[in-house]
C-alpha cells in the first residue's frame, strides 16, 4: 500500500494545516486575525483578537495542570439541505459541541490535549445526522532564547457537507472520512533572520456511501496520506517590514487501486518570495508570490502549473472597526471522478465591529473559483456571512449567524448549481 507525499508552501508566517470546509454556524469560534509572529508588531490591536479580561473565560487548576471545559450548544434552518437547483428541501437541526482542553503550561516545556465531539441533529432529515470528533495533542519545547520545536499531533472524524464540490449528488447520505497526522515545527532565530522548517504527515480514509436504491458509491479512490516539508527564511529588514523566500518539493501518492481510474499519484514544486508589513498604525499583512507545478504520473492525466498568491491584510479603520481581506491561489485535491484537482483561487473581505465592549457584529464575503484539471468544468462559489457575538459573561457568550451560499458551474462536465441560506442561534459555557 503506498502513502502520498506532500510538501505545502507555508505562508510567511507559519504553516496552516489544511482546513476542513464547513457551514457557518451559531457554535462556531470568533476567530482572530493574528498578529503572532509579527516581529512585535503590535501597535494595533484586532477586534477579534483584542484582550477582554472580563469576558474571558478561566481554567480550572488541578495542580499544575490547567483545565477548560466548553459546551457549545445551537439550533438553525438550513432550506437547501441537500444543495440542489429545484425540489429544495429544508429542515431544522440541533447541535451540540462540547470540548474539553487541557494544558500544562511552562516557559520551557509546554504540553496540551484537547478533544471535542460534534453532534448534528436534523428534525426530520436523519440521513444527514453526524457525530464528528476530534483529539489534538502537541508539546512547544524552548530549547533556547533563540530555537523552539512545536510538535502536535491530530485525529478525527468528519461528514463532508453537501454543498462540497466532493460530495456525489446520488448519494443517499453524506460522505465520511478521518484525518489522522502530526506536525513538527522547528524555528531559529537569529538576531533580524528567523528559519523555520516543517515536517507534516496527514492521512485521510473515505468512506463508501450509498445510493438511495442501496448501490454502493466508491470513495476509497481518495484515500491517500500526505506527508509534508517546507523550509523557510525571513530576514527582518526593519520593525515594519520583513522579506522572505519559501520552497517546497512535493510527490503524492494513493494508495494502490484496481479499475478504469488509476491513482492519481503526482510530484511537484512550489517557489515564492514575498514580505510581511506593517504600515504604519493603519495595517498589517503578509504577501507572497510564486509558481507551482504539479506533474502527475498517469499519461492521461494532465499536468498543471501556474502563479502562486497568497496573502493576508488587516486594516484597521478605527479601533473599534478591523476589516481584513485575504486571497490565496493554489491547487486542491478532489473527489471529483475524472479530475485530478482544480485550482482554486479564494478571495474574501470581512468586517468586524466592536459595537460595544462585549457586543461584537461581523459581515464578510468569499468568492471561491474552481478550474478542475482533466474535466471541463469551472465553478464559482459566493458566500455572504452575518454574525453578532454577545458575550454576556465569563463563562456565557451568545451568538446569532447568517450565511448564504450560491454556486453557479459551467462546461462540458458542468457541476451543480443551487442556492443555500442558513441561520442559527447559539449559546456557549466556558470555564468555571
């Protein structure tokens, strides 16, 4: 059985471990827009990101360890639940996230374990239930003023959405995979040069579904593991401004498989420059780009290769007002029969408002574009979000999202296109 080998791009600031897609939804986090590993570039501070002692939530200490439980609770209406054009159906659901994070915190040594079970519960639609979960360990070891080691470790279970350009539109329930790897961070830093190299392995196993005549739909044609090393140097040129080059190889390979499709194993590169900022006390960000290129081992499979983007900005508008933009282009595997992956260029913008001190509204917009390699196909995705976030107390926060989704898809093998809305209501318990 063979294992796939992938090694991602990091951005200038640090590696991203590949993102799960997923609905906005009422028990979702607030998010942030870091300003970690900015060179102490501080002088602005986030919304989102902004220190509130009075609405933060407070461990419990069990000697030298340090415990925070979390129990998310949210109901909503999604009316296009199975993200078709016509005969849209809806239905309300339940859901329950609790979570439970444990740290032992140390300025050498510094250990975590968090685990959290996410259980969704439609009225009448019980073929779209899903129990999904995940445990993450990791270990930050100082070794020095000067170098650091960040180790972590990830499992889970999870049920692809239906609105996933992935998800086989006969399939009488929603496909589910698990995602198991780990991460290992080493940096160094040297008076204005910081290095950083990463070692990533991730391994992803589908589940078979089912169409609603009870025919098996095959998904093991997806399962790969993915192993993943990038290396990275940024040279400080001042306070407010960083330059960096990042270089990755990468060879993925799937695990052997018997058919008409073979295994779409591939080798690539991916090069890029840019720099990271700070402008004055208006905003910060991060811009890089680059070329990639992806050769994939079957003859019938056809290579691609292009300009790479990636890049991050935050502006703040007042102290009160953060408005944050990103675009990222690169290529995406897919469960697509026929297509080696597309390649995907993201744009968003988001506002976030600080209302008052423990009142926070946001509003945001995404445009994902999709060009599927060896398939004609192009898709666009928009998607408008609305979210008010009250945080009452320490250990109560409220929160109400709205979300909408609409995909329109051309070509020859053109996709779906449909129109989903969702709203939800939320209410969080933290800590003591």
């Amino acid at each position: 059985m063979k294992r796939a080998i992938t090694f991602a791009l990091l951005g200038s600031c640090g590696f991203a471990v590949p993102a799960l897609a997923q609905q906005s939804d009422a028990t979702d986090g607030l998010g942030s827009v870091s300003s970690e590993n900015s060179y102490g570039r501080d002088r602005n501070i986030g919304v989102l990101e902004r220190r509130r002692p009075d609405y933060t939530p407070e461990p419990i200490q069990l000697g030298v360890l340090e415990l925070m439980p979390r129990m998310a609770i949210g109901a909503g209406y999604d009316d296009n639940l199975y993200a078709q054009e016509n005969d849209r159906i809806g239905d309300a659901y339940l859901r329950l996230r609790p979570r439970v994070s444990l740290v032992r915190p140390s300025p050498t040594l510094k250990l975590s374990l968090d685990g959290e079970l996410d259980l969704l519960r439609y009225a009448d639609r019980a073929s779209e239930n899903a129990t999904q979960y995940s445990v993450n360990a990791g270990a930050l070891y100082t070794i020095s003023k000067s170098d650091t080691l960040n180790l972590t470790l990830r499992n889970g279970r999870y049920s692809q959405e239906r609105v996933s350009p992935d998800s086989p539109t006969q399939a009488s329930r929603p496909v589910r995979f698990t995602l198991s790897g780990g991460t290992a961070t080493y940096t160094h830093v040297f008076n204005r040069l910081r290095v950083r190299g990463v070692v990533d392995v991730e391994n992803r196993n589908y589940s078979d579904s089912v169409t609603p005549l009870g025919d098996p739909i095959d998904q093991d044609f997806r399962d790969h593991t993915t192993y993943t090393g990038t290396a990275v140097g940024e040279y400080a040129l001042s306070p407010s401004i960083a330059l960096f080059v990042a270089g990755s190889l990468n060879k993925r390979d799937y695990r052997e498989r018997i058919g008409p499709v073979p295994a779409r194993d591939s080798k690539g590169f991916e090069l890029a420059g840019g720099a990271s900022f700070e402008l004055g006390r208006k905003a910060r960000g991060a811009l890089r780009l680059g070329y990639f290129q992806q050769d994939y081992r079957p003859v019938e499979f056809e290579d691609v290769s292009g300009l790479l983007v990636r890049g991050e900005l935050a502006y703040f508008l007042t102290p009160l007002v953060t408005i944050t933009g990103t675009v990222d282009r690169g290529i995406k595997e897919t469960g697509v029969n026929g297509a080696t992956g597309y390649l995907a260029t993201n744009m968003t913008l988001r506002a976030d408002y600080e209302l008052l001190r423990n009142l926070i509204i946001s509003a945001g917009g995404e445009l994902e574009k999709r060009d599927f390699n060896n398939i004609d196909r192009r898709d666009d995705r928009w998607t408008w979000r609305g979210s008010a976030s009250y945080l009452v107390s320490k250990r109560l926060a409220l929160r109400l999202d709205v979300q909408r989704r609409t995909q329109s898809s051309w070509g020859a093998t053109a996709g779906r296109e449909f129109t989903d809305n969702r709203v939800s209501v939320g209410l969080t318990f933290s800590g003591l």
